[in-house]
C-alpha cells in the first residue's frame, strides 16, 4: 500500500479521472465535457490562422505555403497572396462543433485563396483522438508534422464529411489544418469524438445520444451523375453585356420570360424553352432600377418590380418590347443605407394585394434603423398604401403563395434564427428576429403585440441547458420547416410550387427551394395537423453552376433556375446565369412525402420498394431541437436516437409504416435510410430527409 503512495506522489502524471459519460445538451459539449472529466484534452481554447495564401488556379492544395513547412512557430511572419505580410492571429470567433464561416478572416481575399488554422494543446495522455470535420472547399490536416488528410474535395461544408484519428502525444501537441477556397463560401468544421480505449458503455451513450450519421456525405458531388438522368440542365447563353444576376424571374402571358437583375436591369427573354441554347435570344428591357429583387407580371405591357426603396410598375406603352414608362406604387417602408436593406417579392393574393418583406440591416448599429425593416408588409394593388402585416423576419429571400392560397417565406440562418427556415406567414404574428420589434408601437398591433419576447428557451419546450435555462415554448410562430444548415443548404431563397401538373416529374403541388450558398435546389412536402403546416424536406437537384437564388416554373412544365453569387457567394464557379431544369421522363426512387400519424410516420415513395429491403435496420432515425436566442445560428440541439419498433410495407408497397414512441412537438426528425432500392432494382436517389413536428395528430 505505501509502495503504491509511494509511486503516486513521485509521478503524479500517473494518476487520471476514470473517463464517465456527462452529457450535455448537444454532441460537441457532451464529447468536450466527457474528455475534460477524464482529463483528456478537448481542442477547445485558442486557435489561430494565418492567410491569406493564393489558391489562383487551384494551386493551394499542393502547395507547400511556409506553415506546413518545418515546425510550428507562433511567432512567424510570412508573406502571402498580393504581397500581404500577417503572422499567426488569434481566431476568436472559432467554435468546435460549428460549420465556422472562414471568410471574415481574409475580408479582402474571399476567393481563390488558402487559409491555414492551428491549434496548440498538451495532453497528460498519450492515445488516440476521433476528429470529424468538414469544408468548403479542401482540406489537409496534420498533427505534430504528420499528414493526416488531404482531401481535394470542391464541396459546402457539412458537419461528418471527413474522419482522422488523432495520435496525440503526451506533453505538447500542434494540430494543423489548411481549407483552400475558390469560389463562394469558404467554412470549416471540427467536432472531437470519444477515444476507442474509453470504457465501452461510455462510448456506447455517446453513440448512442449522438450518433454520426451513417450517410454523411464524404463529396459534395454525389449523385449529380444520377440526378441528371431524371432532370437534365441546360444553361443559357447570356450576352457579353449583360450581367445577369438575377434577382427575380416571372414568365409573360405570350411565353416570354422576364428576369430582372441585381445591377437594375430587366432583360425580356425569348424562345426560354428551346431545346438547342443558341435559339434563346436576350433583349435589353428597362435599366436604372436599384437592386431588383422580384417581380410580378400583370400581363405582356404590365410589370411590378421590387427595388430596395420601392414597388414600380413597370410599362410598355409602344409594343416595342421595352418599358418606357415607370411608376412608383409603393415607397413607404424605410432605406438607411445599410448595404444589407434588402427587399424581396411581390407575391399577389386573389384580390391583388401585394405582399413584400423586408431584409434588416447588418454591420453597424440597429438591424431596424428604417421604418419597418425586419417585417412583411402588404401593399395595395390600387391605392399603393402599405400595411404592416407580421413581423419578426430577418433575410426573407423570398415570398410566395401557394395553390391553396397561403402565404410563405424563407429565412436565413443568423442572429435570432437558429438555421434556415419556411414559414407560414400569417397576419399580425412574430416569427423570431427581434430588431424589427422596435416598430411596433408604430404598428397596427400596437396594444396588442409587445415590443419585448423573452429568449433562451428550446423550440421543444425543454429547460435550456445551465442551472438557470428557461423552459417553455418560445413566444413565436414556429417555422412549417427547418433546414439543417449544411446538409439542406446554407441560404434559401423564394419557395415555388409545382402547379405543372406532372410535366415536372412526380412532385406536382410539392415546393422547390433554391439555395444561393450551395448552388442546389431542395424539395419540400407540407402537410396539416391540426390546422398547422408542418412536414419534410429532401434533396434534390445538384450540380448548378451558382448560386439559385430565383426558381420559375414555364408553361412547359420547366423549372427555370436564376442565379447570383455577388455578396453572399455560391458554389460552381459562375458568377451568376440562368439555367433550365427538365424532366427527362424517367421515374426516380425518392422519398415522395412523410406523414404523421398517431403511431409515427407513413413514408411514401415514388416507386414500391424492394420487401427484402424493407428491415427496420434499413433507417436511422434520429431527431434535435434547438433554442431560440440570440447568437448568429445554433447546433443541432438535444440529439437523440429515436427507436422504431415496428416497421410495415402497404400493399401497393409505396408506403413504409414506421412506429416510433413518444414523438415530440418542436423537434426535427432526421431519417436516414440504408440499401433502400425498389422492386425494379432502381436505388434510392436521395436517402435523407428532415420532418419538423409542429403538432401530434390527435
């Protein structure tokens, strides 16, 4: 016994916590909280970059830059892109578990550029580390000099995409990572896992609370090749003066297409549906506008156009396919200048109402500086005046109705929006971002709405993690749907429904979204409980030469895709264009629709499935929450594996039947399946898919 005293007070290294699991509300502060009691090292605290570099023509992938070469030294000055000199700097903004936006380090250097972040740490133990990480666009990672990863993926940055074990050493340790950037965004993720020689039932808790997902994508590219043998591309050829950047896209009644432009142009469209590009023909239509951002076509001599300060009318009085005539309708919302003062639509009920929303500002002072930033408001078709209609928005690229009549926007993922969302809009409601509050006294609900909403609390009415966190439903209108950020887009923009009747495939009355970060269009499927929309969105087209920031359905069934990546940036290396989406003819197997029911959800798919396919081990399905506050965006909250305990294939064998116990208003159900394939043999194109639970059928 003294003997063993003995060895304990002379090596004091020797003793260490038994590692237990202590779980937190989310997977990256259980997987630190459970290293730290161990006494293992949790790569949280300081990190640094340097950068940046040039990546020109792709040359910083293998490009040996001077921090790769020989060892770390925090005090080292190097020279980089354009002549720059920098040293390390502390990157402050840096969170584990987080997709962290690169861009803001090199402000003056956003594309064709390498950055390289370190972290320095000590270690009591020597053993090896699990690291899951993600990036846009490559990725190298070394530890104490070795190379770990080299990765030339082009891709947007999703949480899991990459795995390395870490052979952390005892005493010090220098873990490098170098992200190489082309063109739109430039993001990196890191997120530590438990070491293999913990005990067993600790990493089995871990797993089993927050398991990786099985289908995590390892390329952005996947599927392209099969997405495009059921919806073919063609990009049309744009004319050497014009830059179209488009900000809104609407067919005429004479099948002329009409697409207004970020720089103030409206360009008039011919032949958009030809099957060879080079019939289509661009004609210069009107200039002069500031910053169009939608429109809306009354008939071939009337159009509306949303400009940053105004709802214009546009004419054509001669026939001479030119507008020359502009009128202003509305212009009684609030511009300060702030760069970020945006505004989208008009989207037009049946009696002619416009309905318009307004972006708040960012970078420098109150998001709402302006009447009415942050808010929908409705505009008059006759009169022009404006009413304050809901609020609570913050980047709400995009309005619309759908067949039934119902009004709906997307938002993007920031302060007070904890990831990209769709909601319903409804008259007089909140919708979460708290600068516009700041209007309304000002507004028809004064007296009846506040101007203060409490925060901190979990969308599923959960205590918020901490001793003090509030519990309770947050005082909003919930989205119908949430986004995951990264793996459904990273900035959405205008929902748009299928009314094509099937010329566009199997989805007629389901919503297409564009996404202006990632260059990709999504699928959303809505459904009522209770009187309340709520349902599913899934991949579904790819491969995009930018970023989408329009979509427009044509009279021939076409999904016409209008493009800009200037201030935002987006993947596929055009600055911006427009491109046509066409059915090819051949059926894909997909995940048509989700529906709640009593006992759990009803899947149905396009095609029946193979039965031998058809094993509860054939999905993972898990769900998360996540809290309403203020911080630019939130994790993946509160993830938990949820348990199937029967699983049933209808007759017709399009519908699989899942039961799952103890579903949860507030939460996100996230499905995975594996090996899925139909009875023809045909595999499952898209095998992910996000439910939002708004309500429990009753």
């Amino acid at each position: 016994m003294f003997r063993s005293i003995a060895l304990l007070v002379m090596f004091p290294h020797l003793v260490c916590a038994q590692p237990a699991y202590v779980k937190k509300a989310n997977r990256v502060d259980t997987a630190m909280a459970t290293l730290s009691a161990a006494g293992w090292p949790t790569l949280a605290g300081p990190w640094q970059y340097a950068g940046p570099f040039d990546n020109t023509d792709r040359v910083g992938f293998e490009m040996a830059y001077p921090p790769e070469v020989g060892a770390f030294d925090a005090r080292a000055q190097f020279t980089g892109k354009a002549g720059l000199k920098f040293g390390w700097q502390n990157y402050k903004q840096f969170q584990l578990g987080q997709v962290v936006n690169l861009k803001p380090l090199c402000p003056k250097n956003e594309n064709d550029s390498t950055i390289y972040l370190a972290h320095e740490f000590d270690s009591k133990h020597a053993g090896q580390l699990p690291l899951w990480l993600g990036s846009d666009d490559t990725l190298t990672v070394w530890l104490n000099g070795e190379q770990l990863l080299h990765e030339p993926s082009e891709r947007a940055a999703e949480p899991d995409q990459d795995f390395v074990t870490l052979n952390v050493k005892s005493g010090r340790n220098v873990l490098l990572v170098k992200v190489t950037q082309l063109q739109g965004g430039w993001e990196f993720y890191a997120c530590p896992g438990l070491p293999a020689n913990f005990p067993k039932d600790v990493r089995a808790s871990f797993e089993k609370d927050y398991p990786v997902r099985k289908s995590a994508p390892a390329k952005a590219t996947r599927n392209i090749g099969a997405e495009a043998e059921h919806y073919s591309i063609t990009t049309f050829p744009t004319p050497k003066e014009c830059s179209l950047e488009v900000g809104g896209l609407a067919f005429r009644p004479d099948g002329k297409l009409l697409a207004c432009t970020r720089r103030g142009e409206v360009w008039l469209i011919d032949e958009p549906s030809a099957v060879k590009p080079s019939e289509i023909q661009f004609h210069f239509y009107a200039s002069g506008l500031h910053e169009a951002l939608g429109l809306w076509v009354q008939d071939n001599s009337t159009t509306y156009v949303v400009q940053r300060p105004e709802l214009t009318i546009l004419k054509d009085t001669t026939g001479i396919l030119k507008a020359d005539r502009f009128e202003t309708l509305c212009d009684a919302w609030g511009v300060s200048g702030d760069y970020h003062e945006y505004a989208f639509g008009p989207a037009r009920d049946k009696d002619g109402n416009f309905f318009i929303t307004l972006n708040v500002g960012f970078g420098g002072g109150h998001q709402a500086k302006a009447p009415w930033r942050g808010w929908c408001v409705k505009v008059d078709g006759k009169t022009g005046t404006m009413t304050p209609w809901a609020y609570g928005l913050r980047s709400p690229n995009g309005i619309n109705f759908n067949p039934d009549g119902d009004l709906f926007y997307c938002d993007n993922q920031g302060e007070w929006v904890a990831t990209n969302k769709m909601n319903h809009l409804k008259q007089g409601k909140f919708y979460g971002h708290q600068a516009g509050l700041r209007w309304v006294k000002e507004s028809p609900y004064a007296g009846s709405a506040s101007d203060k909403v409490a925060s901190g609390m979990m969308y599923d009415g959960q205590a918020a993690p901490g001793k003090t966190g509030p519990k309770g439903l947050p005082a909003l209108d919930p989205p119908c749907i949430w986004f995951p950020y990264g793996r459904m887009g990273q900035s959405p923009s205008e929902p748009k429904w299928d009314t094509t009747a099937g010329k566009f495939g199997p989805f007629a009355g389901q919503c297409f979204v564009g996404d202006q970060n990632t260059a990709v269009v999504m699928r959303v499927a809505l459904e009522k409980v209770n009187g309340v929309y709520q349902g599913a969105c899934f991949p579904f087209r790819q491969g995009l030469q930018c970023g989408v920031n329009r979509l427009c359905f044509g009279p021939d069934g076409a999904l016409y895709v209008g493009q800009t990546n200037r201030g935002w940036g987006g993947l596929g290396g055009k600055p911006y264009g427009l491109q046509r989406l066409d059915f090819t003819g051949k059926l894909p197997l997909e995940i048509h629709r989700i529906a709640l029911t009593k006992q759990g959800f009803d899947v149905v798919f396009t095609k029946p499935l193979d039965p031998a396919a058809v094993l509860a081990e054939a999905v993972n399905l898990k769900s998360f929450t996540y809290i309403y506050a203020s911080p630019y965006g939130c994790p993946e909250t509160d993830t938990r594996a949820e348990k199937i305990t029967a699983i049933a294939r209808s007759t017709d064998g399009k519908t699989i039947s899942l039961r799952v116990p103890n579903l949860t208003p507030g939460r996100v159900y996230d499905f995975a399946w594996n090996g899925t394939k139909a009875t023809d043999g045909q595999a499952l194109l898209h095998t992910d898919a996000y439910y939002t639970l708004n309500e429990l059928v009753k």
